[in-house]
C-alpha cells in the first residue's frame, strides 16, 4: 500500500538528490553508500519498497542501482574490487558462512555490504591495500601498519554507520580473516588488534531497559500520529504493525531474530495458560531461555491479531514482508522503525541513543526477574522439590515453564499489569473483527 508512486523519476532523480542532502546534513561524503537503515530511516521511503522497484525497473537490487548513481565504490562486479586472489577468498568466506554458518540470506547482504563498507573507507581514507592484504605481512612495521590501517577503517564505519548496524559489520570484518586464513595465507587478524581500542565493539556494553514511563511515552505517541513516518505505508496499517510488535516485546521479550523468525499462527496459545512456544532459542549470551513463555500482559490483543491474520489470510508473520526470506520485515528494519518512533516520543537511553527492540525485550527481562525475585520462597519451595541445589540456577533459567504456568497470573498481576493502555484495537482489526470479544476480556492479566 502505497502513499505515492515510485517511479523512474523517484529512484534516478528525488532519491539520489534526498541522499546526498542528508548524508551533507549528517557530515559525510555526499557518495557514500548509506545502508538500508540509513534510507529508511532518513528518506521518509521504506528501502524494502525501493529495492523492490529497483528489481521491477532495472532488474537490480537497490545498492546495485545506487552505485550506478555515483554512490560508493565503483565496481561493474560483484565485489568492489578487481584483484583475482581477493575476489577468490570472498567467494570463499561466502560459501563458508552459507554451508558451515547456516547463515540466511538477509544476513548474507549484511556480509556483502561490510565488505563494500570497507572498501568505501579504503578509497575516502586512501589505503594502499585490499582486504586479503591486511592480514599479510614480512616486516614489523608492514604489520605495524596494517593494524593502523585497520583501525582507521573501523573508525571510518563508526562514523558513518548507526550503532546497531556497528554491532556486526566489526564481526563480519574479523570472521573474514578467521575464515579466509583456512584458505589463503593469513599472518594475523588484524581486526582483533585493532579492536582493542574499541571497547566498546568487544563488551559491547550493558543493554538498557526502557522505562515504565517511555514505553507509555512511545505509545502515546504511535496512537496520535497524524500521518505515516515512514514513506510507503498507510498510517493506520503501520500503527497496527508497530502497536502488535510492542506488545509482543513486552509481553514475552522475544529476541530480534525471533520477531523476524515467529508464526503468529502456529507459535501463540492462548486459553486458560497464554503461552509463546518459541521452537528454537539461540543462547547468544549466558542467559538461558525456555522454550515456552508466558504471555504476560496483552494477551486477548495477541489473540485478536493472530484471528486477523487468520481471517485476512495473513502469511502468519507479525510485520509482514512480501520481499525477505522469512516472510517479515528484517530485524534491522523494524529497529530502524521502532527508532524513528522513539525519536517522534523523545524517549531515549541513558547513553541518548535511540531503543530498539532490545531495550524493550530487557523491560520484559527485568519486569520478570523482579517477579521472581519477589516470590523467591515459591521457587525454593520447587527446587526443593526437584532437587535443584541452587535457587539461582532457576531463576536465571526463568524457572522451569511448568512453574512459569502455574505462577503466571501472580507474577502478571503485580508488575506487568497497567503497562499499556489496551482497552481499543486498532483501527484495521476493529475493521475485521468484533472488538468486543476480546477487549471485554482483556481488562487485566488477572482475569485469565
């Protein structure tokens, strides 16, 4: 659904000319290559939307299209470079992370576009090297060398890229090597060294819980919105998309990957024990997480989201994409989403960064932990009974999610209920359905 036709004009003339613009407003180079984020997030156009009319219209992708445009690094390959052994090891590192790695498709663009990223602080920082180069060496000062050449391309992409999308592209630069080095003669990694003086990319710091009062902030501001922030999407139906994502955040604290991965469908259950059935949990951290998950607050709104999908023929994803591989919108779009919103509410974190769905997973996280914490001698109680020494070990596993059942309502009432006003659906379900088979229903968790 669209707002306005995007068309040859759009992408060849308004595009480029709203890009470079912004990228002078932000103090970059009027050709840099922006990412996906940085089109969505600065162009009022969604880059999903333009990308596919880049394939409809030319027959490329949109970054493809936009280095025609005079945007980043020129090359008429598929790499942005021209060295044979260079092109051979990133063909290597792409069908490793594919075979080995299992990594998808979406994630497989992320890699492509570090590499051109590096390459585009290669040719601005005028750096005598290719990639595969830097982690070669004969003399200490030619490795001495290489690391502040790296260092200086890291610095490059922390200047002109959103933190969330820093939090990979350093990754990918330094698998690259780990990689590579099984195929082709790799000294050293030079990231790993220049890495020390970024902290901040190594720890990568403590994740920041939005606040009881900036999660009301920022759905406030979703409910009063008077036109789309977002170029391409009828307001009303991207309220509805964003108003089900927080609540989903906040009612199960979902991982990123999870958002993009879930089933609306087949994955929520609702009845006498709401409950999300997460069918694989990648434990990226130390936290362990169960499968099953309490609904903690929201879950008639759930359930009216899931029955119009099912009565709209939905594809069963929360935010649905007609273009990516798993059918939803890609994690770092609706981040990017989810940022522009908080920029509209004036929330932000401590560090004055804007939240992403991480941030509202973590008020979920800490909002339950709190409720553990708060009925301790009920877990001891099961422990005991289980055998489990430590009390600990179950809280931080969430408690077995047979106990999660049957303490759900306790823990609900006390510290997620009165988080978020949802006596209304929005306007396209209300649409499709009778609202008042649910909200008479929904008034509190305690009700369940």
């Amino acid at each position: 659904m669209t707002g306005e036709r995007i068309d040859r004009s759009t992408l060849e003339q308004q595009l480029p000319a709203i890009l470079r613009e912004q990228l002078q407003r932000d103090g970059m180079p009027p050709g840099h290559l922006p990412s996906w984020e940085y089109i969505t997030a600065n162009t009022r156009y969604s880059a999903e939307g333009l990308n596919l009319n880049c394939k409809e219209l030319y027959d490329q992708t949109l970054l493809n299209f936009l280095r025609e445009q005079g945007f980043g690094v020129g090359s008429s390959g598929k790499w942005p470079t021209e060295d044979e052994a260079t092109i051979q090891s990133l063909e290597y590192y792409i069908r490793k992370l594919k075979k080995n790695r299992g990594f998808r498709d979406s994630t497989i663009e992320s890699v492509h576009s570090t590499i051109y990223k590096i390459y585009e602080a290669i040719e601005e920082q005028e750096i005598d090297a290719e990639i595969l180069d830097l982690g070669t060496f004969d003399t200490d000062d030619e490795r001495q060398r290489n690391v502040q050449w790296t260092v200086a391309i890291i610095e490059y992409m922390d200047q002109v890229l959103a933190d969330s999308t820093m939090q990979n592209y350093p990754y990918y630069f330094l698998e690259y090597y780990q990689i590579v080095k099984n195929e082709r003669k790799i000294d050293f990694n030079p990231v790993e060294e220049a890495l020390d003086e970024f902290e901040w990319v190594r720890s990568r710091g403590e994740t920041h819980t939005i606040t009881e009062d900036q999660l009301r902030d920022v759905w406030n501001a979703l409910e009063n919105l008077e036109r789309c922030p977002v170029e391409g999407y009828l307001l009303n139906r991207w309220q509805m998309w964003m108003k089900n994502l927080i609540v989903f955040l906040v009612a199960a604290g979902p991982r990123a990957d999870e958002v993009e991965r879930f089933d609306v469908r087949m994955q929520f259950h609702f009845g006498d024990d709401p409950h999300v059935h997460f069918e694989e949990r990648k434990n990226l951290q130390a936290d362990a997480a169960p499968e099953y998950v309490p609904i903690m607050i929201g879950a008639d709104y759930l359930l009216a989201y899931r029955d119009y999908i099912l009565e709209t023929g939905g594809n069963g994803s929360l935010v649905p994409s007609p273009q990516s591989e798993s059918g939803c919108r890609r994690a770092n779009t609706l981040n990017e989403w989810l940022k522009r919103l908080c920029k509209i509410a004036n929330v932000r974190l401590p560090d004055e960064t804007l939240p992403t769905m991480q941030n509202f997973r973590q008020l979920w996280k800490t909002q339950y932990l709190k409720a553990l914490h708060k009925n301790r001698d009920h877990i001891r109680f099961v422990s005991e009974e289980s055998g489990t020494d430590d009390v600990k070990v179950d809280e931080e596993n969430y408690v077995d999610d047979v106990v999660n059942r049957q303490h759900v309502r306790e823990l609900g009432r006390e510290h997620f209920d009165n988080l978020l006003d949802l006596n209304e659906l929005p306007t396209l379900m209300q649409e499709e359905l009778d609202q008042t088979e649910y909200i008479d229903r929904q008034s509190t968790f305690s009700d369940f």
